[in-house]
C-alpha cells in the first residue's frame, strides 16, 4: 500500500528570500527519518507544499512516528492525491477519504474547506464546498454539515494536483536541523542534558557532543549509556559526532591539589575548557549544557558565574528557567527518560564533597586553580589527545 502524507511547517515560511534554503534542510531532515524504515520513498516539493509518498514494508503509524522526529514540521496530513483533477474524480475521492477515516461517524459533523490556489479551475472555492458537501451527505446521510464547528475540516486544496485532508497530526514544530550553524553539547548520563541538546536541536543547529568519562571510575556501561542516550537524541537531530575523552587523570589532579569542596566547580571549568576546545576544532558557534539554576551547588548563580568565566564562546542553557519536573516531563515525551535512569555512576558524582561549595568565589577558585599550575596543560593537551569520536546516528 502506498501512503502520502502533506507535509505542513510554519516558521519556516516566514523566512522570505531564504526559504528554499530552509525547505532544502526539512527535505534532507525526512529523508534522514525516512531512510530507517523498509520501505521506498519520494519527496515531492511543488508550489511551497513538501509531499511524501512511501510504501514498502511499512504502515502508516511507521512514517508518522518518523516524521514526528523532523523538526520543522508542524503538521503531517495523510492525503489523496490526485493528478487528474476532474471534479467527479474530487467528489469521490473525498467520499472514499470520509469513509475511510471516519468509520464511525454517526452524529459527526464537517464542514468542506476547498482552497483554489489555480485561479483557472472552472469552479471557485465556495461551489467547490457546496458540491463536495453535497455529495458526501449523498454517501453518508448520517454526517451534518456545521461551518461554525465542525468536528472534522475537510480540506480540498487544488493546486498542480488536488489535496484530499481532514486530519492534521502535531509534529514537534521549530526548524530543520542544519539551517542555524552548529553547537557542542556536553552529555552526561543524567536526565538534563539530552533533553537541552534536544532543545537546541529544534531551533535548527546541529549537534555534536562531547562525554567525559573517568575509566575506572565510571564504567564501560556508564560510556554506553551515554552512547544510547546520544542515538536516541540522534532520531531528532541527525548524527551526532560523540567525542569521549578521558577525564580521570585531570580529576585526580584536582582531586589531591584542590579543596574538595571546589572540585566540582574546577571540574566543571575545564570540562568546558576542553569541550571549548574540541567545539572551536570542529566549528561549533556555542556549547550548550543542562545545567538549570540551583538545581545543584554547581549550578547556583554563584557557580554558573564561576563556570562560564572560562568560556569565550556563548554558553547554551536552555533548561535554566525549568523546574526539574518540567524537565523529565520532556524527556519521557522525547524517549530519554527510561535510559537516563539507569543508575550507572557519574564521573561528577564519584569525587563529590558532601557539602560542596554553593556560593564559590572567582577570585578563591582561580586562586586554588594555581595549586594544577604545574602539570595542568599538559594534562589538558594529553586528554585532549584521548578523544575518541563515535558517529551516532
Ligand atoms: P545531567 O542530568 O545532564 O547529567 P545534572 O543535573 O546531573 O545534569 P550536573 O551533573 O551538575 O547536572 O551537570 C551539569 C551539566 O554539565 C550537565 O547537564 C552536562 O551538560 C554537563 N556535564 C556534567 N557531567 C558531564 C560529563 N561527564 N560529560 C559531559 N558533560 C557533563
Ligand atoms: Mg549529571
């Protein structure tokens, strides 16, 4: 069986002049989504509308859930299309689309909502309601016609060939991925930072990640969960490049040089130094975390002020305004809750002090940073050299 669906996105028509680029990015974006499933596919673009048409060894709720992954999208409308556009041929294939879609449409109501986008089609918009309404209350005596609110709209839109739609099924909205540059998340096992890599992802920038994993102190499993919860992000944004790199030796030497209940923030500062780093290497504009205010003692506005101090390029966070329910509520929307649960340990929990700073100071830390002076760079430069990159996708 064949499926087509209409493709609907909002934002993006407003960007005028660059349009095409934009709508250039959606197609690249659902042929990504599209590509998983057994099935063959065509992307149609004409007269600002993107159709899809697949079928193969897929059903219909395969592609929708696929195409719910496409930032950009705002609606995705299974359609008949037709090429020829004799109006017997409409009238009967609305009738057939009514039949099909609402099989238990007693006591239902609708109204047609015909769009004439070719000014040269013999009849205009309101004939073509009336005579389509007209003929589906022929089959289906039991629907009424309401125009002030009809529990299903169904939409005619003839433009090169002709639209047949009632139902518009919510895609995630916001723009295609690959139109707005591209950024560094750090990713950790928890349950925040996949979801604010999500959160920029749907603004249009790509993603890459970097994950600083603490062998032995964090496990093979705890570097894999990492790996899992970059995949699943990946269905929403297209390969993600994993940088992990091995943090433990830097760790330790915070460990024995600095106050202990500094050494998440230290921590946290050359983790973005490092991630900075990697992101200029690799021309991110911007490096993005979960962090979200006085969630944590490193994360109060005291240690978010001490933690940014060392980066140059702008720092994303944007979870910082959202409680931390808010939080997991998107991440069980988005798939990442289950497997961010898991309790496999964290290379910034295993050092923790038990009563960590919560108001550091900038000058006490940089003065304590001055213990690492010695061996510090060299440190850096020789965990810089452990990246190991893992293509998720
Ligand atoms: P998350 O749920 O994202 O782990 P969290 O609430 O546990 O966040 P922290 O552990 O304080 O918060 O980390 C704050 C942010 O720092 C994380 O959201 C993430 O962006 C980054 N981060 C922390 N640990 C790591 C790590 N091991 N590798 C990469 N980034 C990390
Ligand atoms: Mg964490």
């Amino acid at each position: 069986m064949k499926y087509t669906y209409l493709i609907k996105y909002a934002e993006i028509a407003l960007k005028g002049k660059n349009r095409h680029l934009f709508e250039e990015a959606l197609v690249q974006q659902i042929k990504y989504a599209l590509k998983k499933l057994d099935g063959e596919y065509l992307i149609r673009r004409m007269q600002g509308r993107i159709y899809v048409d697949m079928e193969g060894n897929v059903d219909g709720d395969e592609i929708v859930e696929a195409l719910k992954h496409v930032f950009g999208i705002v609606g995705i409308c299974p359609v008949i299309n037709l090429e020829d556009d004799d109006f017997d041929g409409i009238c009967k294939a609305a009738v057939e689309h009514m039949g099909a879609e609402y099989p238990e449409r007693k006591g239902l109501t609708f109204k047609v909502m015909a769009r004439r986008a070719r000014k040269d089609y013999f009849k205009d918009s309101m004939e073509i309601n009336a005579d389509v309404g007209e003929a589906i209350l022929d089959a289906y005596p039991e629907l009424k016609v309401d125009v002030h609110n009809p529990d299903i709209n169904l939409y005619i839109e003839v433009r090169e060939t002709v639209s047949i739609y009632s139902r518009v099924i919510p895609g995630p909205g916001g723009m295609p991925v690959g139109t707005s540059g591209k950024a560094m998340l750090l990713l950790s096992g928890g349950i925040d930072s996949p979801v604010a890599g999500y959160m920029i992802a749907k603004r249009g920038v790509k993603i890459d990640a970097v994950y600083f994993h603490a062998p032995p102190y964090t496990s093979e499993r705890a570097k894999q969960k990492v790996v899992d919860l970059a995949k699943i992000v990946s269905a929403y944004t297209g390969p993600i490049y994993l940088h992990v790199i091995n943090f433990t030796a830097i760790q330790m030497y915070i460990y024995e040089k600095c106050p202990h209940d500094e050494l998440t923030i230290i921590m946290r500062r050359y983790m973005m130094k490092i991630a900075q780093t990697i992101a200029e290497e690799t021309e991110s504009l911007g490096l993005i975390t979960g962090e979200s205010i006085g969630q944590v003692a490193s994360q109060t506005m005291h240690s978010l002020a001490c933690t940014d101090e060392v980066c140059h390029m702008p720092v994303y966070r944007p979870l910082i305004g959202f409680d931390k329910n808010d939080i997991v509520e998107v991440s069980k929307r988005i798939g990442t809750f289950e497997t961010s649960i898991l309790p496999y340990e964290d290379c910034c929990t295993i050092f923790v002090a038990k009563h960590p700073v919560t108001k550091p100071r900038l000058d006490v830390i940089q003065r304590h940073e001055e213990n690492l002076v010695e061996d510090i760079d060299r440190l850096v430069q020789e965990a810089l050299e452990t990246d190991e990159v893992i293509v998720v996708r």
